[in-house]
C-alpha cells in the first residue's frame, strides 16, 4: 500500500520520465495521460479521489513538467507520445492498464490505443482532441478545409499567451496571463481554489517554450489566415496534416470507451474559441472568408461520430455529460466524474 503520492522518474531508454504514483499496488493499474499547457500536477485532485481503487500512474509528457525535456517531432502527430507512454508503461512493467487522457491528451491516448490495443483494460477520455485533430476540418467526418492545411499548427497559437508563459506572468490585467487562461478551463459556476490554482499556475510554467517544444514552428500558405502547420513542437503536433485517429474504429481488441463531456467547454468546442474558423466567424481573427470556405470545426460532433461508428463496429461506447462543467470535468464535478468511471467499469 501506498498512503500518499509520490514524485518519481525512470529512465526508459528513449527518456527520463517524471511521473507520480498513488494507490495500491495490488489493485489493478491506471494510467493517466494530461493534455496541453499542463503537466501531472493538474491530475493531482483526481489521483487523490482514485487512489484506492487503483494503482496509479501520471507521467509527465515530454516538453511538459519534470519530464526530460527532448525536441518532439510533429510529423509524427500523436506518436512520438504515444511512443514514450509505451516505453514508460514497459519499464514499469504496467500490465493492461486502464488509461485516461484529457484534452490533447486524449488524443495521446487514442494513438497508444490504436498502438496497442491488446494492452489497453479500458480508454477514459475526457474532453478529448478531436480524432482529426484541431482546426481545419469541416463536417461530422472531418474533410480537410485545405490542402495546404491553413489555419493549423504552432503559428496559430496566441503569442501574447506564449510570451505570459515565457514571462512566468500572473498579473490579474493581463488577459493572457497564466491565471487568467486558467480560469478558461472551467464552467462558469466553477471557483478554483488559491491552492489548486497556485499547483496548476506552477504546472503550466514548468512547460518548455520554443519552436521544439511549444507552440512549435509554422509556414506561410496562400489561404487565410495565411500560416499553416511546420514540423516541430506541440502545436503541430496536432494539424490535421499529421494526426488522424479515425482508424481508432478498426482496432482489435476493442477495449471499452467512456467519454466524460463538459458541456460549457470552450476549448474542445463545435464552437471553440481556440479554433481558427470560429474565431474569423467572431472576427477575432479579422479576414475570415465566410463559412462556406473556413467553417468552424465541429470538434464534438466529430468526436460522437467516431466513437458511434466505434460501438457499431464491435465496441463498448459510452458518453458521460457533465452540464456543470467546462474543459475538466474531472475537476470541477469531481463526485459525478468518480461516480460516472466506477458506474462505466461496473458495466464493462
């Protein structure tokens, strides 16, 4: 037994993992997987409501927390991740873990899913990127908008966040400030305690900054808005032109899927303030040729498709709505969220 978690690295041959660990270790295994501009530290309030159903892991990805920072390779959209997970899950000798990832690391766990079928109990995902990645997409089966995949990757990523980052920047009046952004993970009856927010603040300055790493490197394109993705660094990571996990609904075995959906999410959105074609239909981004040539993404609705299609294909699909909650529902309805997972492994 363990009574509280513990802050541990390993190293596995492709890198030297940060990770926390909690739980027992007799009981069956758990890995949990973060998404963007976080780290394992974000987990923490989750790891304490689970700890003693599982046993539980949290790495850190790399370019993100303690987590030897390497360059990341965009062309290989959600693998080169998925790829340090499996080295991280073989050097601790985790057999068949039940895995969770939240946001962009969602999509990080539907890649080692797809990887690895056989060695996955069950996938959690909550408030996943979607399986056509992020912007530039159109429609419930996600067709490119362009070619040239305008409108996605590491240019696209606000620089007066990026700068706040670089600057460790808290202060209250600047809207791109850690806390600031912060507060937009969250539905808006949610009020994030000094603790948790000063723990997740820490968390999302410990994220490595540059074309490597974040937001990652771009190219000019002829289509508005006239950048698209470039190799390198996280944002990239997740352009269409590199990361499709569609194929998720092909898999054998089929390990059983729940969804966990805030409802007030603002982030993965089929009206996403972070996506490039609702932001030139608000004319935040000014230029916006009309929805017929950029329209938003409908982020969700392609998400449902996919997992629809998922269960008619063989597997166990279920979508489990938070109405209360924004981009973490594991966070800000914390009671529902244990329930909803214990619920869903009872039925599986």
């Amino acid at each position: 037994m363990m009574s509280q978690v513990e802050k541990k690295e390993i190293s596995t041959g492709r890198l030297v993992v940060s990770y926390l660990e909690a739980g027992d270790k007799e009981k069956e295994p758990l890995v949990l997987i973060h998404g963007n501009t976080s780290s394992s530290l974000f987990f923490t309030p989750t790891i304490d409501a689970l700890k003693d159903r599982f046993h539980i892991f949290a790495p850190d990805l790399r370019g993100y927390g303690y987590t030897e920072k390497l360059p990341i390779d965009s062309t290989k959209g959600m693998k080169t991740w998925s790829e340090d997970i499996r080295s991280f899950v073989e050097t601790l000798k985790i057999e068949k873990p039940h895995i969770i990832g939240w946001s962009m690391g969602g999509g990080v766990a539907m890649q080692y899913t797809m990887d690895y079928p056989e060695d996955v109990k069950s996938l959690g995902l909550i408030n996943p990127l979607s399986p056509y990645g992020f912007s530039g997409t159109r429609g419930k089966d996600g067709e490119v908008t362009h070619a040239s995949h305008a409108g996605t990757g590491g240019g696209l990523v606000n620089k007066a966040f990026v700068e706040s980052l670089r600057n460790k920047d808290v202060s209250a009046d600047n809207p791109a400030s850690a806390p600031n952004v912060l507060k937009g993970l969250f539905g808006s009856d949610y009020e994030i305690t000094e603790e948790l927010q000063n723990l997740f603040v820490k968390s999302m300055f410990l994220m490595e900054i540059g074309d490597d790493f974040y937001p990652g490197d771009a190219t000019p394109v002829a289509e508005w808005p006239f950048l698209g993705p470039g190799t390198r660094g996280v944002g990239n990571t997740m352009s269409p032109k590199y990361v499709n996990l569609t194929g998720i609904t092909q898999i054998s075995p089929k390990p059983p899927v729940i969804w966990f959906r805030g409802t007030q999410d603002k982030i993965v959105s089929d009206t996403s303030f972070s996506d490039v074609g609702f932001l030139g239909q608000l004319g935040v981004i000014p230029g916006w040729p009309g929805a017929e040539v950029y329209p938003p993404q409908p982020m969700v609705t392609q998400t449902r498709t996919v997992f629809e299609k998922y269960a008619e294909e063989g597997g166990i699909f279920k979508e489990a709505v938070f109405e209360k909650s924004g981009h973490s529902p594991q966070i800000e309805e914390p009671e529902k969220f244990v329930a909803e997972y214990e619920a869903f492994l009872g039925s599986i």
